[in-house]
C-alpha cells in the first residue's frame, strides 16, 4: 500500500508542477473572483454552471499545504472575492489532524486579508465521502472518513471565517450518492447542489 500511496503522490507532485506553472504563466484580469482548491474546484465546470467570469485555480489533489505555497499567484491577481476549498486531501497525503487542516486554512486567510486589498473570502465546509460505497477502501478515500470531516468543519464553525455551507451534499452523515459516481467526486447533479450554495453565499449569478 506504501508503494501505492508513493506513486499517487508522485503523479500528484507532477500535476501540481504543471499546474502552477501555468497558472505563473498566465496573464489575468485584477478584481475578478477567483476560485482555488482540490479536484472539486479544479474540475467544476464554471462557464456552464455560472455566469460570473471566474478564475479557476484548482488542483487535481492539492492540499492547504499546496495553497500556502501558491498564494502569491492569488496575490498578484488582486482578486475582489476568493473561494477556497482545501483540506480533505491532507488527510490522506499527509494524514494531518482536523486542527492543523484549520489552521492551515485560518493562515491561508489571513495572508490573503493582509496582501488583497478589500478582498472578500469565503471557505467551503469540506465535503463528505461515501462511507459505504464500493470503493470506500479505494487508494484516495483511505483515512478520508466522514468523521473526520465533519471534525474538520465543526471546528471551521468555530472561527470567524465566511463559510459555505455544503450540508445540501449530506445524507445520513455521508455524501448522497445522487451526487457521486466515484464516492468523492461530484456529478453534475452534485455540482449543480453545491454551486447554488456557493452563488448564494458569494452573491453572484
């Protein structure tokens, strides 16, 4: 399983290279929404599900380790609002305690507060798994149990931070399967749910 999980992170450090570097070499807009995370950001459609022009920074298993460590592209853009969703991948990459993810996303804030001016950001409570779905056991769900997601977002509760709320996706504490065809990842019915929530909290069409 080692041998496994060190060819998973191998392809991810790949990726997450390719992505940065694109996202340096390219030229944006200032005072646009801007829109960074995992795979859930990273493969939401946002031209078909939003007519607000967004900024897609996602990356395919990235982690708040990973968004620390890119914050200056969000600076350079000088976006007006800043959607960050980041967190469940830690728990299996790094195998990271639902405190120190917290932390992680409550410094990612506070560097944006300081170096954005008058930016508006708003963080996603993370999103559930399919706790008995087939592959539940599967190499990037291990470790990523609903418990320790719902740890994670009990204690984003607790902070002053602007949340959005995904309590749409859940269904008996797990993700409703309506919503998924690989037990982590959304469809298109599932991004459809948790978009609306994040129009309404952001305030845009």
């Amino acid at each position: 399983m080692k041998n496994n999980l060190d060819f998973f992170n191998a392809i991810l450090k790949a990726d997450y290279e390719k992505h940065v570097k694109q996202f340096n070499e390219s030229t944006y807009k200032e005072h646009q929404v801007v829109f960074v995370g995992d795979s859930l950001i990273a493969y939401m459609d946002t031209k078909k599900f939003l007519k607000t022009n967004i900024i897609n920074m996602g990356i395919p298993g990235d982690t708040s380790v990973g968004v620390i460590k890119r914050l200056d592209q969000i600076v350079r853009i000088q976006p007006s609002k800043v959607l960050i969703n980041i967190g469940s991948n830690d728990l299996v990459l790094f195998k990271s305690h639902p405190d120190e993810i917290v932390e992680n996303i409550k410094n990612i804030v506070n560097y944006l507060s300081t170096y954005v001016f008058d930016v508006k950001i708003y963080v996603t409570l993370v999103t559930p798994v399919l706790k008995d779905d087939v592959i539940s056991n599967h190499l990037y769900i291990q470790n990523r149990t609903n418990d320790r997601i719902e740890a994670i977002n009990e204690s984003l509760k607790k902070t002053n931070l602007e949340l959005v709320d995904t309590h749409r996706l859940w269904l008996n504490g797990s993700l409703n399967k309506a919503y998924s065809t690989d037990g982590i990842h959304l469809n298109e019915v599932g991004y459809r749910v948790y978009i609306e929530s994040i129009k309404q909290a952001l305030k845009i069409d």
